[in-house]
C-alpha cells in the first residue's frame, strides 16, 4: 500500500509509532535528524530545524512517494530547553509546512496526526498570538516577534503545542474538501529522554507529581496505539480534534478530588 510519513522515528514515541505501524504491515517514510538503530522503511536523514531542512525532507519524500501517501504523522519534537527558535520551528513550522507541503500528495482519505501535549490543555489562554504565529508567512520575522515578548519566549514549548493544537483544526479546515483528517495527540508526561529536559523546564516535582499520582509515566506504547488509531480510517469522522492520552492527569487537576 501507499506509505505513512513519520517524523521522530529514531527515539521515544515515534520509535514506538513506527514499530506499531510496521506490525500492522504499513509502509513508512522515516524522517529524524538521529539514525534509528533499526527501521524496516526508507529513511530521511533530516534536521527540521530550518526552512531548509523541511524543504529537503518535501522533496525527498516527493520522490520516494510518487503515487501518494495514505497518512502523515508529526511526532518529531524538542523541550523548552532548547532554543526559542529550534523550538518554533521543529514543533510548529515543520507540522505546518509538512502538512501543507505534503497534502498534494495525500491521498482521499489520509490522515494527518499532530503531536500536541496536555500542557496545551488550555490553549485558547493564548489564541490570538498562537494565532499570528502559526499562520505567519514569514517564519524568520514570527519568530523575532516571538524572540521580543517574554509571554512565548519563556512559555516557549507551551505556546508551541498550542500552537499545534490550533493549526490542528486550521489544516484540518484547509483539507476539508481533499478528504483528509487532521488530528492532534495529547499526552501526559512520557517516560521517554524528552522527560528528563521537561523536569528541566517545568520542575522535578511537577513531572514526578504525574507519575505519583498515576502509579506511573506513560510508555511510548501508550501513546502510540492512539496515533495508530488516528491514523487508521476506522475514525473516519474524527477530524479538527485533538485527543488527550494522559491516564486522566488533566481531569484529575481540574476536578475537585482531592
Ligand atoms: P524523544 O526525544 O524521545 O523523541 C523525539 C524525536 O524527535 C527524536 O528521535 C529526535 O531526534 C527527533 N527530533 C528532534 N528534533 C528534530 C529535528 N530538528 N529534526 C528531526 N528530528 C528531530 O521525545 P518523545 O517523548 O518521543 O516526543 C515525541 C513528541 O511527543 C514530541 O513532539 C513531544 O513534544 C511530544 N510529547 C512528549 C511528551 C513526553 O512526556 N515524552 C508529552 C507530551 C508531548
């Protein structure tokens, strides 16, 4: 069949994504700036860091995949530790650009998964700057604007998965008549090497205070079996909507159980 794009394969949840999809017998186009150590698929070497680096994964892919795509997965993603702008564009612009570069290429019926987090839970908090910024045409001079207000640039990974929850449903309205959904995943906290720069970012105590409260972290297994439902045509009328796979973290902080 017609093969799935899946940014991230090399570690954590897109490493368990693609096993996953592989067991199920679909064909993957892996894109990471690591080697994986073991993908059955043609592989992307990329850094989606740059409008460069998106160029090239499009244009690889275009040539690996000339009959079209069944499905796209953005899973690639970097914490707040990292730089405002590899931030922006690795977890924003490339789910945009990929989407939007990609969708000639997909299919009537493909489905097109986002990797949010439940720190977005509470997006709309910031919808008019998430707004110009993920619809800005031009990134570099977004991201300058990002760099100059104190609001993004020191929630950064928390604007940018809100980010990607609004460009969720703006791609999945910009894809309405091709007949692809788009959808986001929004997971708790994951025991992948992510975490450890989340405990970084947010605070030891507040990460492990998931973990306590749960019993345990997610695996990337967790998250992995919804991306491949999303991905699957069996929701074929979920579209524009964002899934939270967070063992009940943001039910449980927002209830008034105790
Ligand atoms: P991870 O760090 O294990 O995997 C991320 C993968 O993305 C790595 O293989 C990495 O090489 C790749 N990547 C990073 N920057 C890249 C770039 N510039 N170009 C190409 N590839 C790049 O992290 P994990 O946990 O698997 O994260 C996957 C996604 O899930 C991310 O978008 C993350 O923000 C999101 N997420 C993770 C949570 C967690 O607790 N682990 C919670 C909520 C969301």
């Amino acid at each position: 069949g017609l093969p799935v794009v899946v940014t991230g394969i090399s570690s954590g949840i897109g490493a368990a994504t693609a096993a996953l999809l592989i067991s199920q017998g679909y064909q993957l186009i892996g894109v990471d700036r690591t080697e994986p150590s073991d993908f059955p698929g043609a592989f992307i070497h990329a850094d989606l860091s740059s409008p460069q680096g998106i160029a090239d994964v499009v244009s690889r892919v275009q040539e690996l995949a000339p009959a079209g795509l069944r499905g796209l997965a953005n899973i690639a993603g970097v914490p707040g530790t990292a730089p405002l702008a590899t931030v922006l564009y690795v977890n924003v612009f490339a789910v945009r650009e990929l989407a939007r570069q990609l969708a000639p290429l997909l299919v009537e019926g493909a489905s097109v998964v986002n990797l949010a987090s439940s720190v977005a839970t509470g997006w709309r908090i910031m919808a008019a700057e998430c707004r110009g910024f993920a619809l800005a045409q031009d990134q570099q001079d977004a991201i300058q604007q990002a760099a100059d207000s104190p609001q993004i640039a020191d929630n950064s990974y928390l604007f940018s998965k809100q980010c990607v929850r609004l460009l969720t449903e703006q791609l999945a309205a910009e894809f309405v008549a091709q007949r692809i959904r788009v959808n986001s995943v929004s997971p708790g906290p994951v025991q992948t090497p992510i975490l450890e720069d989340f405990k970084k970012d947010h605070g030891q105590d507040k990460v492990n205070s998931a973990a306590q409260l749960l019993g345990r972290f997610a695996v990337p297994e967790d998250i992995a079996e919804v991306i491949g439902y999303l991905l699957s045509e069996q929701p074929g009328w979920v579209n524009g909507s964002d899934i939270r796979v967070d063992g009940g973290l943001v039910a449980h902080r927002s209830s008034t159980v105790a």
